[in-house]
C-alpha cells in the first residue's frame, strides 16, 4: 500500500470519528460510524491473504448489520417522537435496539463471536487499530443514552467479563487471547456506564494504554503464539521482563495501572446496592488475570529448546521507532498514583 493511499485511510478514520464525537444527529453519527468502517476494510486486507480477506468480510457483514439497526431505531424514534437528537432518545424500543447495535459494534457479548475471529486474521498494527481506536466512535454514542431499562447494560456488562474471562482460557493464538481480553474491559466499562460515565472513560483510557504496549511489544517480538513467546527472554530479556508486568497490569494487579479502573468500577457497583453484581464481576477477574498469568509463564519463566551455542543470537534485528512502546508501557506500568488526576480529566 502506497503512503499516500495509507495517509488518506488514515485521515479518514479519524474523520469519521470525529464526525461522530461532535454530532448531535443520529444521521451524522451514523455517517462518522460508516466512514470508520470503510476506511478500515482496506488496512484489513491489504497483505491479500485469504485469513486476512475472510476477517474483512466478516467485519464488513458485522458491522453493516449494525449500522441498519441504528439506521432503522432511529428512524423509527424520529417517526414516533419526531426527534433526531441523540440525546432525545427516549422511546423504549428504538433505545433497546440501538443499545444491541452498538453491543455489537463494540463486540459485547453476546454479539461478541466476531470479534476473536477477525482479530485472528489481521496483522498486529491493524489488530491494535480494531482494538482501541474503532472502540472510540461507538463508546461515544452510548455514553450518551438514557437507557430507560438499566439492566440490559449490566447484564450486557457481566456476559462479557464472563465470556472474557472463559473464552481465553484455552486460547493459544495471542490475537484471541487479546480479543477476549477486549471483550472483558469493555464487560467492566459497561457494568459501570450507566451510573459513573467518568469512570468509564478512565477503564477505557487505561485500557487503551496498556493494550497498546502489548500490540507493540508482541509486533517488535515478532510473536503470534504463545509457543513463539519462549524466544523472548534469549533475545530481549528486558523486553520481557516489562511485558510480564504489562499483562500483569492488564490483570488487574496492584501496584500496577490496571488495578485503579477495576478497585473504582466494583466501589461504585457496592455504592449502588449492587453487591452480588460486583462480587460476579470480581470473580470474572480471577478468570481473565489466569490467561495472563499463562502468557507472562511463557514470556518470563520459559526456555524454547535450544543447544548451548544457540542461546545468544549473533544477528540482532533492527527494530523500529520505539517511541509509541516507550509511552504506552511506562502509562500501563506508573499511573496509578495518577488516578485522582486522571479522574478529573474525565469529568462528566
């Protein structure tokens, strides 16, 4: 792909979400969403690979769904209240049928089965895209609504720390892995939407950050396995040893920056007499910090077979610009003590 084409993809995924930040009418949101959607169906199957081009379709289909229902649901809000106002959303029907369509466009379970297999078929770099910045346009609009029944977010919320958790148990390819751990951050960011907005988007700043750092370092290590993370410490053992305390962070441990979001998001679930869904969520956790712990076994306390003389590689790859890895681990692993500052770039 040429840099000019790349520059103008680019530019366009930004626009559309843009568009959709600073909308106020369904139409335009909707216009950003799909601008979003075409702009990255190119970047998806730009290596012509037939994993790479099933992913595109599956995505297209996926997210072209979505887009109708939210076409739809508000069409038929404006034709039963007159209203195109996003923040005028009050019917019960358009509102619970716009809420599943940005379920799915955010890969909330259980609308979530498309997400882990499109994540497989795409590069890193792409993946990293999917992962946060197509996150963002949606997360906008359903900050936005006043659902008129609570309880479909929380039970969207703990179905997917539940499928978060479960569904990485067993993986053995690092994209599913990281796919559930998405649907996962996004079950905390949903359980807590609806009755702190703020905290919400500081679980997604967080998120975004530490999910970053490992798209990066498992770009740098070359690694689409959890068999291909053996080779690490022999060829960067610092490298290692920081990714180990990012999947860690990612886990929910403190003294690390995970923790902040997952100790806010279950104080403010127990404040809103919701104890038993805290304590479910609490224990969705324990699942999801078990895939990272097997994955921080393989990158830090294992050996791949090698002979004596092989242990040390003579020819050390080039790597890229470091910058972005730098900034993203150093957030995952030191800004907990920010947390009030962080709180307060959030208000809402």
């Amino acid at each position: 792909m040429t840099p000019h084409i790349l520059f103008f993809l680019m530019m366009s995924l930004g626009l559309g979400t843009t568009l959709t930040f600073a909308s106020s009418h369904w139409l335009l949101a909707w216009m950003g969403l799909e601008m979003n959607t075409l702009a990255i169906l190119p970047l998806m199957a730009q290596h012509h690979h037939p994993r790479g081009v099933e992913a595109t379709t599956k995505y297209f289909l996926t997210q072209a769904t979505a887009a109708a229902m939210i076409l739809f649901a508000t069409t038929t809000n404006a034709w039963i209240t007159g209203e195109w106002n996003i923040l005028e959303l009050s019917h019960p029907l358009p509102m619970a049928v716009i809420t599943i369509a940005l379920a799915i466009k955010l890969g909330l379970a259980p609308t979530h089965l498309w997400l882990p297999e499109v994540l497989q078929g795409l590069s890193l770099t792409t993946g990293l895209i999917m992962s946060t910045w197509q996150k963002l346009a949606p997360f906008a609009l359903i900050t936005q609504l006043n659902p008129t029944s609570p309880s479909l977010l929380v039970m969207l919320g703990l179905a997917s720390t539940l499928v978060g958790g479960w569904g990485g148990l067993n993986q053995t390819q690092l994209r599913k892995v990281l796919a559930y751990s998405s649907i996962a951050h996004l079950g905390w960011m949903t359980l807590v939407l609806q009755f702190d907005p703020s905290l919400t988007l500081l679980a997604l700043f967080t998120y975004i950050v530490m999910t970053s750092s490992v798209f990066l370092t498992f770009k740098i290590m070359n690694s689409t396995s959890i068999n291909a993370l053996a080779t690490s410490w022999i060829q960067m053992p610092v490298m290692a040893f920081l990714t180990t305390l990012v999947l860690l962070s990612l886990g929910g441990l403190p003294p690390l920056t995970g923790f902040a979001p997952k100790w806010l998001i279950l104080q403010e679930l127990t404040k809103q007499s919701l104890p038993l869904t805290a304590t479910i969520a609490a224990l969705t956790a324990l699942l999801s910090l078990y895939f990272y712990l097997r994955l921080c076994y393989a990158v830090f306390m294992t050996l791949s077979p090698n002979t004596p003389g092989n242990l040390s590689p003579w020819r050390h790859k080039l790597m890229a610009s470091s910058l972005p890895l730098c900034i993203s681990t150093s957030g995952a692993l030191m800004l907990l003590p920010l947390t009030p500052v962080l709180m307060a770039l959030f208000p809402l």
